[in-house]
C-alpha cells in the first residue's frame, strides 16, 4: 500500500475512534454509490452527519480544510442525497469535516461541525 493510501486509513481510524468517543454511532465507512464516495457517515442526537476526512503529514503547504473545496462540497452533497433516498431516512443531514495532520497515533485531529451548508449548492 502506498505511503499515502496508508496515512489516510490511519486518519480515517483515528476519525472513526475520535467520533465513538463523542457518542457518535459510525453507520458507514466509505460508503460508495458509483463514482460518489462518503468517508464516514455517523448517527447522534437524532442526525444524520456526512463526515470528510482529510489527512496530511504536515500543512506546510495548506490547511487540510482547503481541500474541501466547492467541487468537493458538489459531490458531497449528491453523495449524501443519493445515500438519504438509499436508505430511505427522514432526519437532518449535517456536513462536518475533519482534518488530521501528523503520522498514525501522533494525529492532531480539528473536528468543524457543520463546516458548510448543502442549500448553498
């Protein structure tokens, strides 16, 4: 596996474990409908959140955040719409982010709930 397809599981665990320590109930890890893809989508408080995991080393060269960009938030969005009418759920969806940056177990992990607001796409 290459260096980063592995810094990113590493994320996407210390996510996961960052979240079930909230009394987050992790429903799907990657949850794939054609070319879309959801990191993790987590149940708590009667919502629905669509979380993006986003992994660095370092930012030396930018934020992580950065990364969630319009066409990134696009497809979230369509991703979350498809998952929504999948499952046939009727609750409020919330888009969060979260950002790591560090190696596997030395992670500084940045949690931003609702991060951006899917009528605006």
């Amino acid at each position: 596996m290459a260096k980063h397809t592995e810094l990113g599981k590493a994320g996407e665990d210390a996510a996961v474990k960052f979240l079930e320590g909230k009394g987050f109930v992790i429903r799907h890890r990657n949850w794939r409908n054609r070319h879309l893809e959801l990191d993790i989508v987590a149940y708590k408080d009667r919502t629905i959140r669509i979380i993006e995991v986003k992994t660095r080393s370092n930012n030396d060269f930018a934020d992580p955040i950065i990364a969630v960009d319009r066409t990134k938030r696009n497809r979230l969005v369509k991703a979350a719409d498809a998952y929504i009418k999948y499952f046939n759920l009727d609750m409020p969806v919330f888009f969060d982010v979260i950002t790591l940056v560090g190696s596997e177990g030395i992670f500084n992990i940045e949690y931003v709930e609702e991060a951006f607001n899917p009528m605006h796409y």
